[in-house]
C-alpha cells in the first residue's frame, strides 16, 4: 500500500469514517440503463427531480468530467435498537435508526470536506464531496469501488459492518490505484423481500418506491393511498424491516459518533405527544434532525396513521381537535384515524355533522369512504 493511501485511510479513520474504498470514475451503461427503466416505469413516484437529473446520474462524469477518482467512505450510524422490536409497542412511533439524532447530511458532509481539503493540499489537485443530495449514482459507485455490493433490497450492504452506514463521496483529478469491486453476496435468501410489509420489491433487485414506507412517509407529500395505511404500522418516519431482516447485519456495530446516536426521546416517542405538536413545537423538537425536512403536516399525518393503528381509544380527543387543523392531509389522516379508532354509530353520526362543512375534496373523500 503506498504512503498517500495509508494517510487517506488515517485521515478517515481519524474522522470516525467505518470504511474507504476507490474507484476509477467511467461510465456505466449498465446503471443507466437501470435508472431508465426505475423511471420509464414510474417507479420513482412524485420524486420528479429523479427524471429532472437523469441525463446527469446516468453517469458519475457527467457531474464532473475532469475527476479521475472516487474515495467512498462509510459513516456507521448502528444502534443499539432493535427495529423489528420497536414495532410491537403500538402506543409509540417508530423513527427510523438513521434519523434518531443529527441530521447526516450537515455532519457526514463536514467530515468529508475535512477528509478532502486535506487530500487537495496533499495532491495539488482539485476535489469535490458528495452525501446524498447530488445527482450522483452512490450505491453503484461504492460497488465498483468494493465499499459492498447492492443486495435485493437495493440498499448496498458490507461483509465487514453490513448496511447501517451512509455513504459519502470524494471526486478528485488525482490518479489514486483502484480497489476491486465487490462481488453479490446475497446467495438464495430472501428475507429482505418476504419482510416488506407493502410488498414494495417488484423482483429481486428492484423497488417500487410508490409502496416503501420510507418514501411513503418522507418523500411523498400527499395523502397516502388507503392500501398502504394498515401495513404502515407504528411507522412515523422511514422504515427498516429489509435492513433489519438481512442476516449480514450480525456484523453490524452501533456508533460511537456521538452526534449519531439514538436521543432518549426520539427512540419511543408516545403517539400522545406527537399528536399535540404545532408548528413551532414541532420545529424544536427536531432542531438539526433531518425529520424537520419533512415539515410539521406531513409528520402529523404520519403519526395520524400510526394512530389509527394502534387501536387505543383514548387518543380520540387529540384526534377529533385535529379535524379543524388547517392541514388538508392532515384533517384527511384525522378522518381515517377516528373511522379506526371510533365505533361505527359513533363515526356515522361524526361524519354527518362535519362532512358538509368540509371544503378540500381529498377529505371529504375520506369521509365518504371511510
């Protein structure tokens, strides 16, 4: 191994970074034509910026073609939580493990420029970072790159922490000798797919993002379809039933980043509370959190739903003062959580006093059919 790449690893190792691999940066007709077909099909749903930027993620050059080579670097964010556990407690709701502190992007991007203004100095040649927000094919890269491979889940997964990591990048023009890429290691099983709660993987390899939880409840900014509500569970933000179910997290670790570790009161946050949150408090909650993204409407519908999951009565009060929320999807959210929640004359004659008096057709609509 000669010395820059020996100061490289140190260098990440010293910023808390769980692996680096590298690549020589080319085209990859391969995942473009598979990012075609993701797109051609739908699959993306209202992602819209998927099919904005796909002429520039069909290939890691077209972001800069002067680059040479691409360091991947993986940032563990491992708890010591069980997903699959958390779940069972219908009273509270479930934030996914990657979401339970700081927002990454802000913390991981920081480590990375670190990491990068340190090469720029020691090479004399120029570089750029990337954590998620790029149009940039990252799982792809890190397979070429030997960091893991994409297993059926779609979601990139390594012999060496398994796949509770985000994945940063460093584009430089300096040559730097490539790693190997990682071959497929996920033989017959299967127990990524037969979890998925909504059925969200078409075939092995391939995700309908319109039925995954996780793009349910952050991505999409609508009303979510009916057919999906029940399967959601206690899930208020993402979901990590096909990362928890695959047998190579066995040598996963939690995180010793303390800005990544789980806070006490995001890891069984009582549906109760959720439901009392206005703007404001909403905002101070999750202050640096990347759930803050997401705005104070779309959460509440999510917690309206797993509230309507959780059979527990007693949150009918909240529920029924959020039927004059001036949120559209969360009044709809309100609609449906009280048709699980309320017996059915009770529910009848709550839906003939209100539903002439609402304006926004998506609610009316749940009052119609639920």
């Amino acid at each position: 191994m000669d010395a820059l790449r020996q100061e490289l690893e140190a260098r990440a190792t010293r910023e808390g970074f769980s692996g680096l691999r590298i690549t020589r940066l080319a085209a990859d007709p391969q995942q473009a034509a598979r990012l075609h077909q993701f797109i051609a099909e739908g699959r993306h749903g209202s992602m819209d910026w998927l099919a904005e930027t796909e002429a520039r993620r069909a290939s890691p050059l077209a972001l800069w073609p002067e680059a040479r080579t691409a360091i991947v670097l993986a940032q563990n964010y491992g708890q010591d939580l069980d997903p699959l556990e958390r779940l069972k407690d219908k009273a509270s709701g479930v934030i996914s493990l990657y979401a339970l502190n700081r927002d990454y992007h802000d913390l991981v991007k920081g480590k990375l420029k670190r990491v990068a203004q340190w090469l720029k100095h020691r090479t004399k040649r120029e570089i750029k970072v990337f954590i998620d927000t790029a149009p940039l094919m990252e799982k792809p890269l890190a397979q070429a790159a030997g960091l893991g491979w994409q297993g059926k889940h779609t979601n990139l997964v390594s012999r060496d922490i398994g796949s509770w990591f985000f994945i940063g990048t460093i584009f430089t023009e300096a040559e730097i000798e490539p790693d190997a890429p990682e071959v497929d290691h996920c033989g017959s099983c299967r127990a990524c797919l037969d979890i998925c709660p909504t059925d969200a993987f078409p075939a092995p390899y391939q995700l309908d993002a319109r039925r995954c939880i996780s793009y349910l409840t952050i991505e999409h900014e609508g009303h979510i379809d009916s057919a999906f509500r029940q399967a959601m569970g206690n899930r208020i933000y993402g979901c990590d039933d096909c990362l928890a179910a695959c047998p190579w997290n066995k040598f996963a670790e939690a995180s010793h980043e303390m800005k990544l570790m789980a806070r006490d009161e995001l890891k069984a946050p009582r549906l109760a509370e959720l439901l009392a949150l206005d703007d404001a408090s909403f905002r101070a909650l999750f202050t640096a959190s990347a759930i803050k993204r997401i705005g104070r409407d779309r959460f509440i519908r999510n917690v309206l739903i797993a509230t309507g999951n959780s059979g527990d009565a007693a949150l009918v009060p909240q529920v029924l003062a959020l039927l004059d929320d001036p949120a559209d999807i969360v009044r709809a959210m309100a609609v449906w959580a009280l048709s699980r929640l309320m017996g059915e004359p009770a529910f009848a004659t709550l839906r003939n006093q209100r539903i002439n008096s609402e304006t926004d057709a998506g609610v009316r609509h749940e009052w119609e059919t639920a």
